[in-house]
C-alpha cells in the first residue's frame, strides 16, 4: 500500500513492512542536517486538532512539521470544544471544515473511535494522535524507534511491559507491534486488577503466534529483560478513585532497585510519569524515556512526510 | 385465537407432545386468529398456513421474542404473525417459530435475524407454497444492525451508522469498525 494520502487510525492497519518503513525514513529524518528537510513540506499546512490536553504528542507533531518547514493551524482543549460546545457543533463538522483548510490533520479525541469518523470524512489524510483509551498508533512507532536505536533489533527482545495493562491504550498497540518481531518474548507485569484484557491477548496470540508470559514481580522483569516498559497508571481512567490510590504505587522502579537486582535493562516510559520511575532513575544508563520522548520528532517528520508524499530528507 | 383439539391415536398423541408450545398470535387489522386447528381428529397445535409472506423455522429457544423486537412489532404497529415458542425439535431440542403474513423480509432485517437467531431458516411463501428457503447468514460485515455497547464509542454521540466487522460467526464475535471494541454472542442481543 502507497503512503501519500494514506490515514494513520490504528496499529492494526500497519503490516511489519509499513513499520519499518517509517523506522527507516525517521532515521533519515534523524540523521540527515537540518536544512534537508526544511523546505520538504513547505506550502503545507497541518491542521493539529487536540480535543483533549496533550503535552508530547502535540508539541512533537507540531515541533515535526516545523522542521519540514510547513505551517500549522489548529488548538488544543477549549479552544476547539468551546466553540463547539456553544455552537452545538459536531466533531464530523468540525473535521470536515478543517480538511478543507489544511493538507493533513492530526487529531487527538476523547471518544473512542472518533480518528476512524475523522479518517472516513476527511478529504486529506489523518493522522490519529489518541482516541479515548482505544488507539494510539504513533506513541508505539516512537517506542519501537527507541528500542531499534537502544539495542539495534527489534527481533528475539525480551520486554517486560508493566503497570497498568488494562485501561492503557499504549501498551495494547505496542504489545500488537512486537508481537509482529520473530523471536519476540513479552512479560505482562501488573496487578491482577489491570491484566491486559484476554481478548487482545488471545488475538495477538492468534494472528502472530506471540509468546506471552504473567508475571506480578517487577523484580524478576528487571533481572531478565532487555526492555521494561513502564506506564503510568491513569488516574482519568478509573471510576473509583480509591482503588486508584490502592494501585498507584504498586509498581515502581528506584535506582536502589535497579542496583539491588543488577539490571541492564532499557527503561521506557510512554510519559507522563507519576512516581513509577523515581527521579534518582533518570541519570541512569538505563533510563529512555526522555529519549523516547524526543524521537517523537524524526518518527513524526517520517509519518508527515510519508502521507503528504514529500520523499525524504537525505 | 387457538384451539388444540385431542388426538385419538398414541402416534399423535406422541407428535402433539413434540410440537407443544405457546402460541400467541397477533391479529392485524381487520384479521381472524392467525392460529387454529386444521381438524376435529388432530391434537397437533396447527398454526394455519399464510398466503403470501416469511416464516422463520429453527429459532433458538426463547429467541423469537428479540425477533419481533427486530421487526418493530407492538401495539402501535401491529403485524399479522404467528408465533409458537418452545416447540421440540430433534436438532435443537425445543426451537421457536414465527409466521409474518404479508411481509417479504429485506436484506438488512435478514442480516439482524440472524444475528440473533444463527440456526433460524427463512422460507419466503407465496401462494401458498414455499418460493424460496434459506439459512440465515450473518454478513461479513453488519452495517447500522446493531449499536456500539462501548459508552464512549464515537458511534454513540455523532449521528452516524454503526460497523462491525465480523470475527467469527459460531459463536458470534464482531469488532466496532470505530472503536475496535470486541463483543462476543452472549452480548450482542442487547445492541440490536
């Protein structure tokens, strides 16, 4: 399937050459001076539609389309959903409109679903930048990035992935991406309250063969995975908010810890974090995700560059 | 409405135990029972045959109830239909059934029936006589069968049609084509 035009909704529209793809045009994009890609999407206008608050995902979409030197329109929060709101007016409308404006849109919604309405409405591509507790498809380009540049493969990896496995639409789409890496083993590590729901267990395990283990001790996938990928456990997701303050700590990594148990392990976090990574943690060696967080650029400039058909910046 | 006369013979006494059920009948406008007994010697429980329209035979048990659901039938907007629940069957042990006189099912309404009813056969009647038989299939794809039980689906606040892609069909499981939520056999008569 050709790149230009095409929306970016969900994981599961990405075969394994699709993601590779973009993992090799973000290192060009990467590695490439900055005044290559400057000039790529000139003329180009990005419309970023967050109808909900984004610190990461916005911020790197917007600081990756100015470095492809295109131009943004567009808001976050209120400043959308309020004239929406008083206007009574609908999400399809909304993207309509902007599609009219602007070369490609990236959209960020509470409800689920809404990046595929986005997608189906829209004359430009879409790029989806979260939907509700459903898809999250560029956070997981962004890890994979950060594992292929942290230990050069992304096949035959141990990856312990930990915290809340439940409500977290991160570690649903990543867990869906390794599992397309030959050799790839995958330690679910939570409470028995947050377990990854059995139904995408069972269909990763179907359509890919993946190699799944259960594990509650975060000691354990410290001692014997190449990557431990930490998330936070979200306080917007859970009805009850004293179950929330149960489960919260239950899961953290210290640098005692990681002394006491030897550990060589990556350490990633989809950010932002609570206190599942303490602060002595990030002089570490182990520590990516601030990296992680800023390879969000180049494997945004990829994906920009990769729908609005722009070529690469060599 | 109904009449179930008693059988002479130990063969029809056996029969009628087999086709023993409820039936209760909706008159139409203007319309007689759509029930009755074909003749003073039988105990079967004879539904009478219709003209021209649908039967769905090979209901599960307890079913046919959601399928009138699905035909919009009720006080308001009466339909001439015959309906027997409970009745033995040798494949599926007791089944329900259903006449509808005068009405030939649509494509879509086909689609939500068997949904809920996966063993149901539809015999479209005219004159009389069976034209045509067939199983109930569910689509590859339900469009706007059945609404998303996911709260938050997209589907649920924008005035939009539903999409499930169906994963399997026995038993049944369909992924929202928007919010990718999965929902499995046991659930789903509850989104139709």
């Amino acid at each position: 399937m050709g790149w230009q035009g095409r929306d970016i909704i969900s994981i599961r529209d990405l075969s394994k050459g699709d993601v590779l793809d973009v993992l090799s045009a973000a290192k060009k994009m990467e590695s490439a001076p900055p005044a290559a890609a400057s000039r790529l999407a000139a003329g180009k206008v990005m419309a970023s539609l967050f109808f909900e608050p984004s610190t990461r995902t916005r911020l790197s979409f917007e600081t990756a389309m100015n470095h492809l030197g295109g131009r943004i329109i567009g808001g976050a929060g209120s400043e959308i959903t309020g004239t929406m709101e008083k206007k009574l007016e609908s999400f399809s409308d909304v993207i309509r409109m902007a599609s009219g404006y602007a070369d490609v849109i990236v959209v960020r919604h509470p409800l689920e679903g809404s990046a595929r309405l986005a997608a189906e409405v829209a004359d430009v591509p879409v790029i989806n930048a979260g939907d509700g507790s459903n898809q999250h498809p560029t956070q997981t380009l962004i890890d994979l990035y950060t594992m292929q540049k942290r230990l050069g493969k992304l096949e035959n990896l141990k990856i312990a992935i930990v915290g809340d496995l439940k409500y977290g639409r991160t570690v649903h789409s990543l867990a869906y991406a390794l599992a397309m890496f030959k050799g790839v083993r995958m330690t679910l590590v939570s409470p028995p309250e947050l377990k990854m729901p059995t139904g995408l267990v069972e269909e990763i395990e179907k359509k890919f063969k993946a190699d799944f283990k259960e594990n509650t001790s975060l000691e354990a996938a410290l001692k014997s995975n190449d990557v431990v990928y930490m998330t936070r456990i979200q306080r917007e997701r859970f009805p009850d908010p004293q179950e929330y303050e149960r489960l919260r700590g239950a899961y953290s990594i210290s640098r005692r810890l990681l002394e006491e148990t030897k550990s060589r392990a990556v350490i990633m976090h989809p950010l932002p974090r609570v206190d599942e990574i303490t602060r002595d943690v990030d002089a570490t060696k182990n520590a990516a995700y601030f990296e992680q967080a800023k390879n969000g650029v180049p494997v945004r400039m990829a994906l920009l560059s990769l729908v609005l058909g722009l070529g690469v910046a060599r | 409405m109904k009449r179930v006369k008693r059988a002479k013979t130990k063969r029809t006494k056996a029969k009628a135990a087999r086709t023993r059920g409820v039936v209760a009948a909706r008159a139409g406008a203007g319309g007689k029972s759509a029930a009755g007994a074909s003749g003073a010697e039988s105990k079967e429980m004879v539904v009478t045959k219709i003209r021209d329209g649908t039967v769905i035979d090979h209901i599960p048990f307890g079913r046919s109830l959601k399928i009138l659901k699905i035909l919009g039938v009720s006080e308001k907007n009466p339909a001439k239909i015959a309906l027997m629940i409970g009745v033995e069957s040798r494949h599926l042990g007791k089944k329900d059934l259903l006449k509808i006189e005068g009405v030939e099912l649509d494509d879509r309404t086909l689609g939500k029936i068997a949904v809920v009813a996966p063993t149901a056969t539809i015999n479209i009647i005219k004159d009389y006589k069976v034209a045509r038989k067939t199983k109930a299939t569910i689509p590859e794809e339900l469009s706007s069968v059945m609404r998303c039980l996911n709260p938050v689906c997209i589907t649920n606040r924008e005035h939009i049609g539903t999409r499930f892609i169906v994963e399997a069909k026995n038993p049944l499981r369909v992924r929202c084509h928007y919010c990718e939520r999965v929902f499995e056999e046991d659930v789903i008569p509850e989104a139709l």
